[in-house]
C-alpha cells in the first residue's frame, strides 16, 4: 500500500489507499521517522501511532500479532490543538472514527 504526500493549505497530507489524512510533522524526526518497504506476515498487523515523531508502534517493535489485539478504536474521545496551545478541537470531541 503507497503512500502519496502533498501539502494543502499550509498543512501536510497524506493518502493511503484513497483515504486522506492530515499528518503532523514535528521540528524534529525521532528514529522511526523514516522506514522503508517490509513484509508483514500472514495474521500480523503493522500498527503505527498517530503522532509519528514521538510514537513508539511497529516501526520499534514489529508487526503485532492478531492473537495480541484487543480491540478497535471506533471514537475519538477528545482532541487538543498543539498549534494553539493545546485548544480543544471540539468539532472532533466524540466523533466516529471510519
């Protein structure tokens, strides 16, 4: 599954299987900012944090073993904006994940 990237009206974006999602970019990559191509085995997942430069998810440890998930998120419980002092974004305050 690619990957494609472009910014929009000042902000990163990202689109993965014809979905797209803002992506934010911290001032600094951490060491899992950059990772090429891999095989995932049969019955595992790659899981990957949503705040890629500070996320510790399968670019540290592997891909997750069905077995071993959970559950699923399907909510977004509450949302802060960093870019302005950590202000809710409450137009995404219990929104359904899709």
């Amino acid at each position: 599954m690619a990957a494609d990237y472009r910014v929009q009206n000042g902000r990163l974006e990202e689109t993965v299987d014809g979905r797209t999602h803002a992506v934010t970019v911290g001032a600094s990559y951490g060491p899992g900012a950059s990772i090429g191509p891999l095989d995932v085995p049969e019955g595992h997942y790659f899981v990957m944090g949503d705040w890629r430069d500070n996320s510790f998810d399968s670019r540290f440890f592997g891909p997750v073993p069905r077995a071993q998930i959970l559950g699923r998120a399907t909510t977004v419980v509450m949302s802060l904006d960093r870019a302005h002092h950590y202000r809710p974004r409450w137009d995404r305050f219990l929104t359904e994940l899709r």
